[in-house]
C-alpha cells in the first residue's frame, strides 16, 4: 500500500479513519503536552498528534526523517 497523493488534502476525520483501517501502532512518545501516537500504513510512517489537555487529535504528520525513529526507540528504551 503506498501514500495516495491527496493524503493532505483529506480532513483530519478522513485521515484518522485511513490510518485506523489501514494502518498498525507502532508506538508513542511525548512532547509538552503532546502524546505522539506512530503508525505505519504500508511503507508510509504516520505520526497523530494527540493534544492530552484537550482530548483531542490536533493533526496527522508524514514522518519524513528517518532520524525521529530514533525518538521513538529512545523512548521505548527508556521504559523498560
């Protein structure tokens, strides 16, 4: 499966829904008051910033830097 080509065009509640059915949780880290939830839809990574005081989805990143894996790895270390 590849990124479609008007991925950002969608609305964020098309986008939730493409990468909840389509997608796999990989994993989460936090930034301020973020909780930065990583999935991955074919090849594609997918970072959804959740916004905790608010309880809600602010937007959905392609994750264009292979170097912000490493945050993610980071943190799952960090938990162990």
């Amino acid at each position: 499966m590849k990124l479609f080509p008007d991925f950002n065009k969608f609305s964020l509640s098309e986008r939730c829904t493409y990468i909840s059915d389509n997608g796999k949780y990989i994993g989460v880290r936090y930034y301020y008051n973020y909780a930065i939830n990583l999935h991955l839809v074919g090849e594609v990574f997918y970072e959804v910033w959740y916004f905790i005081p608010d309880n809600k989805i602010e937007r959905i990143e392609i994750l264009d830097v292979e170097s912000k894996l490493d945050l993610y790895i980071n943190h799952m270390n960090a938990i162990k």
